[in-house]
C-alpha cells in the first residue's frame, strides 16, 4: 500500500489524495449463469488492485502501472473513445473504461492521476480486470463525492468492460469486487442485483479452498464465450421466457424436449441445472453442512465439461488428481478454457491433494500450476 503511494508520489511529484484497493474473486458455482439473468456465488480473494489516485480538474488523465513496463498513458477526458487502442497501454481502457462510463451516466469526473499495482494474477479466470475496474470505480467516487452505492459502481464497471474495452462480460465479476464483505460469499441474483452475504467461515468446519490455477492463459476473444451466449439467448427465446434463469430445475425434462438443436439443449441443460446447484450450495452452507458441497461442486464440473464445452485437458486433470487424492469436491471456475479450479478439500489433505494436482500436471508434461488457499475476503476499500 505505502509502496503504490510512495511510488505515485516519485512518478508524479506530490503525494496522492488516497489509495484504494479492490479484490479478485473466485466463483464458487454458478457458471455462465449470469448472463442468464442467473445466480452465482463468488468470494473476494485476498489478492488486490491497489490503485493510488489524485484529482485533476483540467481533463487530462494519466495512468501508471507497476505491473506493466513503459511509460506513463496520457488521455483527455473529453477524447476517451470505447474501443480504441491504446499501444503499449492497451490495459488503461480497463481505467479510461471507467471514467467514461462515469462521465457518460452525467457524473463530473474532469480527470487524475493515478498509478497502480496489482496482485491478482491476470488472464487466470480471477478477475484482475474487474479489480481494475472496480477500484478506479471506488476511487472516483470518493473523489467527487458521487455517492453511488456498491452496485452502481458495480455496473459502471461493467459497463466499462463491455462498451469501452469491449468484452462482454456479465455482472459477476464486478459485483464480488464492489460487494463481497471478510468471511462471505457473496449470493448474487444477477438479473435484479440482489445479494445476500452467506457465511463461508472453512477453517472453523476444518476445511480449506484451494484455488489451482493451471497457468494456461484462458482466451475467450474468439468467439467461444458469444456462441455460447447466443445459444443461450436462442434457447430462451425457444422456450418463451425472457432469460434461462425463469426455467426452473422442476420444468427441465420438459424444457429439453421441446428443443430440437442438441448444442442448444446441452446449453439449456446447464444453466439450468447450474442456477439450482448455486441454491443448492447456498441452502447446504446455510445448514452448516459444507462437506457436502463438495460433490456438487464436482457435477458442476461435468456439466460445464459435457453440456457447455468450456473446460480443458488441465482443468479436467485437475478435478481428476484432486478427487482421486481425497478432495471433498472440485470444479473449473470463471469462463474456462484455461484459467483456474477450486478444490474443496479438509485441511489435513490439503497438502496431499495439491502434491497430486501437481505431480499429475508433471506427469502430463503440463507447467506446474500455482496453488493457493481462497480466504474469502473483504471487498473494495478505502487503504488511507
Ligand atoms: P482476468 O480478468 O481473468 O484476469 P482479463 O483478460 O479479463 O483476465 O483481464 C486481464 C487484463 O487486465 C490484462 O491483460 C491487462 O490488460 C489488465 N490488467 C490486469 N491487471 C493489471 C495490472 N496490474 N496492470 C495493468 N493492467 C492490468
Ligand atoms: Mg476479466
């Protein structure tokens, strides 16, 4: 924290006004719900955005970052146009994103500084770009005085990734960022915003997350994320309802009958069945019975294996090492393709199932995966 301050302080000669961070996340079920009108359960990890700010007044935006080499990226407020290149800064339209959609929305945002640093590993399905987002969010708020409460901030931030960088992305990622509080997750009802936080206290239950991710760059810019997307979409329309979210679990078998495209009806099938896992592993955690979250955390993963197509070889060898060392349950998680998986797993195997994860990986001549524990942490925040 001090170091972002000292370090904006070298870059720009005076001191910041603040420092604020934001937190990746990790999804514990529901995937590819959210663009469904959907449920999803994330938990903010304990990894950050940390991003110092000082208010400009006279339009002019600059923007640092530790974790990318170059210099700094100027931009005028007024010129911020979505979707445009930024060279070697290609990452500050997830940034300029943020003040564009706040200016867009009416607020008076004339400009800063700011310089970052992050800890959030990116492109591993963990939401770097939403911690990005969502404490350029928080900063700006505070610095205008904007009041906008959580979820605002939250869909600004979307907004921000889907019209200005240009990736379609759903409401999760921001929303765990801005919202999810210490010991929680966070129940997230995307198509109305409602959230309630569910205790997720594991080391009192003796158990442990382990988040794995498997080093391979998850890239969903061709086209994989919008096909499944629009076959969603298509099987909504399908079946007369405004979004898959309004076909409940009970009315599934008589949903897919009346679908005739089977990649259609794979689609259907999961969301589904993924939206009602998602209460599900809420109703379970709410009992107090966690160990049994485990195994539908492993259908969750058949299913986006099978019915969605979205997982790989190392994130199906994965759930495979992990269940076969004693892990309580596991699953890929965030849009797949690469990226990572959690494991549920007691806390006296932890290191056994992350020993097996990771000879399998040897063995299968895969890059060793990096593994760490998911605390579930507090979100977006002021530092000082
Ligand atoms: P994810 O959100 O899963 O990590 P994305 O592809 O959505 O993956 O976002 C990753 C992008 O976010 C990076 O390519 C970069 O442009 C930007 N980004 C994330 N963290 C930083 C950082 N510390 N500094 C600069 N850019 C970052
Ligand atoms: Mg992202």
């Amino acid at each position: 924290m001090t170091a972002v301050a000292d370090d904006f302080t070298r870059l720009y000669g005076r001191a910041p006004d603040g420092v604020w961070a934001a937190p990746g996340r990790v999804n514990l079920i529901g995937e590819y719900t959210d663009f469904n009108d959907g449920f999803v359960l994330p938990l903010a990890l304990p990894h950050t955005a940390v991003a110092a700010f000082a208010r400009r007044d006279d339009g002019v935006l600059r923007l640092h970052s530790a974790d990318v080499p170059g210099p700094l990226v100027e931009l005028r407020a007024d010129d911020l146009t979505p979707l445009s290149p930024y060279g070697h800064g290609g990452w500050a339209a997830y940034v300029a994103g943020v003040f564009w959609a706040l200016r867009g929305a009416g607020h008076p945002v004339a400009g800063a500084d700011v310089h970052l640093a992050s800890t959030v590993p990116t492109g591993a399905g963990l939401s770097s770009s939403a911690a990005l987002e969502v404490v350029t969010a928080l900063a700006l708020d505070e610095l205008y005085g904007l009041g906008l409460a959580r979820e605002e901030l939250a869909r600004t931030a979307q907004r921000a990734e889907n019209a200005f960088v240009g990736v379609p992305c759903g409401v999760m990622d921001q929303t765990a960022s801005a919202c999810c509080t210490e010991g929680h997750a966070l129940f997230l009802d995307t198509r109305d915003l409602g959230l309630r936080q569910v205790p997720l206290d594991l080391a009192a239950h003796g158990l442990r997350l382990l988040v794995v991710d498997t080093r391979v760059k998850h890239a969903l810019g061709d086209g994989a994320y919008a096909r499944r997307r629009a076959g969603c979409e298509e099987g909504a329309r399908a079946l007369g309802v405004r979004a898959l979210r309004d076909i409940d679990h009970a009315q599934l078998p008589g949903a897919l009958a009346e679908l005739p495209d089977a990649t259609v009806r794979a689609y259907v099938r999961h969301v589904v069945s993924d939206n009602h896992r998602v209460r599900r592993v809420v109703d379970l955690l709410d009992a107090g019975n966690v160990r049994a979250v485990g195994p539908v955390l492993t259908e969750g993963h058949a299913s986006l294996r099978d019915d969605l197509e979205v997982s790989c070889a190392e994130l199906d060898l994965v759930v495979r090492a992990a269940c076969g060392a004693g892990a309580l349950g596991a699953r890929m998680t965030g849009g797949g393709f690469g990226g990572s998986a959690v494991v549920l797993v007691e806390e006296a195997g932890a290191d056994a199932v992350s020993l097996a994860v990771e000879e399998a990986f040897a063995k299968a001549g895969h890059t060793a995966p990096r593994i760490f524990p998911a605390v579930a942490s507090a979100g977006a925040r002021r530092l000082s």
